[in-house]
C-alpha cells in the first residue's frame, strides 16, 4: 500500500484529482455567486413590476370611480331637466284642459278655431 503512494503516477492522478477538485470548487463557487447576484437581481425586477401593476390597478379604480361619478352627475342633472320639463307639459295639460272645458263649443262634433290653436299649442 505504501509502495503504490510512493509510486509517482499515483502521486500524479492525485495531485491531477485534486487540481479537479479545487477547479470543480472554484468553478461551482463563481457559478452559484453569479446565481445569486442574479436572483437577487431579478427578484428586485419582480418586486418593482409587482409594485407598478398594484399601483396601476389603484389608478384605474380611481380613474373609472371618477369616470362613474361624473356619469351619475351628469345623470341627475339630466333627470331633473327631464323632471322639469315634464312638470311644464303637465302645467301646459291642465291648462289645456281647462281651456277645453271652458270652450263654448266643447259638445260640438267639429273643431272650432279655439280648438285649432290649443291642438296648435300641444305641437
């Protein structure tokens, strides 16, 4: 057994094993820093799109919470318009049926000019 350790080739094949080893170790240790400093790298990346699309999806929800509230302003504003033009057409019915009731002529089976202009007036 001392004799083989002795023996120069084998001196040779461990020394070549060892420069492997040390190699292998050097190459793996660069390697796995290099890994490191990259996944470092890239989880900061991830990080910061991660933060960008939060930070967008928060600015939507405001943009179309603006988008419905000036919907429903315009929407109420276009209610009472419509609420205020109706009342006029009913005050201008009334005043219609009023006219109409007082009309001389209301039994009669033609239309006389005062019937005329109340039809005009609902035009």
């Amino acid at each position: 057994m001392i004799g083989a350790l002795t023996n120069k080739w084998v001196g040779y094949g461990i020394a070549v094993v060892m420069l492997a080893l040390a190699v292998w170790w050097g190459v793996s240790t660069i390697y796995n820093n290099g890994y490191d400093a990259a996944s470092l790298k890239y989880r900061a990346e991830i990080s910061e799109l991660k933060q960008a699309a939060a930070d967008a999806a928060i600015a939507e929800t405001e943009r179309q919470a603006a988008a419905n509230n000036a919907a429903k302003a315009r929407e109420a504003e276009r209610i009472a318009q419509m609420q205020a033009e109706n009342e006029s057409l009913e005050l201008k019915i009334k005043e219609l049926e009023r006219e109409a009731g007082e009309d001389p002529d209301a039994g009669r089976v033609a239309i006389g000019a005062p019937g005329v202009q109340r039809i005009n007036k609902v035009r």
